[in-house]
C-alpha cells in the first residue's frame, strides 16, 4: 500500500518578498519600492561601505575552511565588545557568546535554548512588531502573548499599555526587546521609559531577549544605540534573583553585510551561575541545525572591528547612512504638510531605517495600484527607498490618497 503524506495546506506568501517580486516585474518607470530593509544610497543602488570593501581587500586570499561549531572567537569577542561595551570585561564568567546565522539565526537559537532549558510559560513579543518574532516563537510551542507597544492614536510608544502588560509576566517569562530602532514602527523608548521597564522586568524575574540588528545605524552612535542592553545587564547582575538576559545580534544593516549572515547570540547568567553549560548546549542545537557558521562574513567583521583606523572608517559610514536617513524624513515631514496641509511630524521624530506612516491599508494599495509606489499593507515605510530623485513623486502620490479620503 502507498503511503499516505500529509494534505499540507499552502502557507501563505511572505507579504515583504511577495511585495519585492511584484515590485521587480513592475514595468512602470516611476515606480518607487519602499519595501526592503536595506540600505540604499542617493541614487537609489545598495552601498557597500568604505570600511567594509578595505576589509574585503585585506581579505583576498581568505581561507574557505570550516569554522568552529562556536564561530570564531576573534569576531563573537569583538561582538561582545561593540554591544555590551566597558562592562564587557565585568561579566567573566557569566556570559558566554556564539556566532549565528545572522539575526534571525540568533533570535532562533534563543527561543529553541530558553524553550527547552528555561521552559517559559509565556513569551510576550511587541505589538507590532518584526514578524520573525512570531514565527520563531510559535515553532517552540511556547505560548504567544503580545504586549502594546504602538499607539496608533498617538502615533507614539504605547508605554503605559506595554507596562500594564508586562506586569502580568511570571518568573522565568521571556519579554522580546528590540535594542533601537524599533521595527516596524521606527519609534523608541526614552533612557527613563527603559529603566521603567528594566525596573519591572528585574522585580517579576523575568528573562529578557534583546533583538539588536541596528546598533550604530540608528542613530550613528555605536554606544547610544546600545545604551537599554548595558542597562539590563547591569541590573541582571547586580541581582541575584535575576534569571539573565541574552541579545541576538546582527550585523547586516550597520556593516550592510545582509546576504552573508553575520550574527551573534550572547547570553548573559547571574553571578552566582556559569554560563559554560548553556554554551555546551547552544553548541548542541547549532550543530544539529547548520553544524557551522558563515566565514566570510564575520571575517570582514573582525578586521573592521579589530583595526583601529578601519574601526573609524566604519563609525563614520554609519554617520552616513544614519544622516541620510534623517535628511530623508525631515525632507519627506516638510513637504508632506505643505502638501496636505496635516500634521506630519512622527515621521521625523522616529528613527532607523523604518517608518510607521499612519497610511491606512486601503492608501498604501492605491499608491501601489495608481502611483506604482510600494509599501507594507500595514503603512510601514522603508525610509532608504527615498532620494532626491524620487521624493517629490511619493509626496505627491500620498498626498493624492489622503487629500480624496481614501481611508
């Protein structure tokens, strides 16, 4: 007799990669993708950075060897240097580092290690939020629990929601964080609204994952953008309840590596714990996952990260990106009131590489099907997809959706 195989639905289409492919086979010549997160210069093309194409010439007769299961030292030491910063020497013992496959690897190798080791009874995630988040999470079995973050009212943090939330959280629930830049919405927590934040996460016991995939692209500064992670830390351990935190972090959009997957998960335990078992076991998963991570990548990491005069070049391409951006959305703010006459000033007061418009879905598919300008249904716009050259036509396409009460 045959064997019977399983009647598996279709999932449904990642709407970002659908959006991309419906975007390329447009034939239109003005149409404008605000869709990818990636960076893009004025004229519209991907940018390799300075300090990057030195590192990759440095890099010309690299070895294409295995790497350890644990990725090179060289590179999750450096890592851990950028994100944590002077309390990296403090932690010693207690923290442990593993390259991943990226950020998104990082975020799964977190929730598969604290599923089955912490076995929390819930996850609570951002609403909205990164939709890989979710996805990761759901995989685990581990409950799913969204907590606000958004005010689409306000168009501001929705703090008061996420803390009321929050406090509904038990010993040994994770909390997703996201570092800086919040994605989708392009709106962050102030220095006092984190140590709110911290101070309930430290007095409920509960296990922080951070997600940072923009640090020093935020904003230009390295340190600034890591300022909540080191926060945390310090908490954690100063306190001998605490249950840890960890960071998924990534380097493809302030190295503007994307398609080679560099990333690290550092795990950071209570001082009174070693975190060596949990690196064992973190070797396990990645070993039976990919067996190893990518090489290239993290090479042109760690000879930025480890030369001085590199290292420079590098903090000043991140001033690049991160001013371009701002100039886009303090262009894109003046010509849109002036345009319709509204009140446009959170796209300027928000930050990163994404922008959370306010567009409604019905706007953001007129703009698509009329003006061949491509958005996320959700009104989530990639800010990098703006340039001189085509600003004034997005102007004046939004401008047409929302002046004809198209809601």
């Amino acid at each position: 007799m045959a064997k019977q195989y399983l009647d598996l639905q279709i999932a449904p289409a990642d709407i970002a990669f659908g959006l991309m492919a419906d975007f390329e086979a447009d034939p239109h010549p003005k149409k404008v993708s605000l869709i990818a997160g990636a960076y893009r210069n004025e004229n519209g093309k991907p940018w390799v950075l300075p300090s990057v194409k030195e590192a990759k010439q440095r890099l010309s007769e690299t070895t294409h060897e295995y790497l350890g299961i644990a990725g090179s030292p060289t590179f999750t030491n450096l890592a851990k240097d950028l994100i944590f910063g002077p309390i990296a020497s403090s932690l010693q013992d207690n923290a442990v580092s593993i390259q991943t496959v990226s950020g998104t690897g990082a975020n799964h190798l977190a929730a598969t290690f604290l599923a089955r080791h912490l076995r929390p009874n819930r996850v609570f995630i951002p609403s909205p939020t990164w939709v890989n988040h979710k996805s990761i999470w759901e995989m685990t079995g581990v409950p799913v629990v969204e907590y606000p973050y958004y005010s689409h009212g306000t168009r501001e943090l929705d703090i008061t929601g996420m803390l009321d939330t929050l406090n509904h959280a038990e010993h040994n629930d994770v909390v997703i964080l996201q570092a800086c830049a919040h994605n989708p919405t392009g709106v962050d927590l102030s220095k006092a609204q984190w140590i709110e934040v911290s101070d309930l996460v430290q007095r409920k016991k509960v296990f922080t994952v951070f997600d940072s995939a923009y640090q020093g692209f935020a904003t230009g500064d390295v340190d600034g953008d890591a300022w909540a992670v080191r926060h945390f830390v310090e908490n954690a351990l100063a306190s001998e309840t605490h249950p840890g935190l960890c960071v998924a972090q990534s380097f493809s959009k302030n190295f503007g590596l994307y398609g080679e997957r560099v990333g690290a998960l550092h795990l950071v335990v209570p001082r009174h714990l070693s975190a060596k078992g949990a690196l064992s076991e973190l070797m396990l998963i990645s070993r039976a996952e990919y067996s190893n991570p990518p090489r290239f990548g993290a090479s042109v990491v760690e000879t930025v990260l480890g030369d001085q005069s590199l290292k420079a070049q590098w903090k000043a391409d991140l001033g690049t990106m991160s001013s371009r951006i701002q100039r886009m959305r303090g262009l894109l703010r003046q010509r849109l009131e002036k345009e319709t006459l509204e009140d446009w000033s959170h796209v300027e007061k928000q930050i990163g590489m994404f922008s959370y418009t306010g567009l409604t879905e019905k706007q953001v598919s007129r703009l698509q099907k009329d003006f061949h300008v491509y958005l996320l249904p959700s009104g989530r716009m990639s800010v990098c997809g703006l340039n001189e050259g085509n600003i004034n036509y997005v102007v004046h396409a939004i401008g047409e959706v929302v002046k004809t009460g198209c809601v």
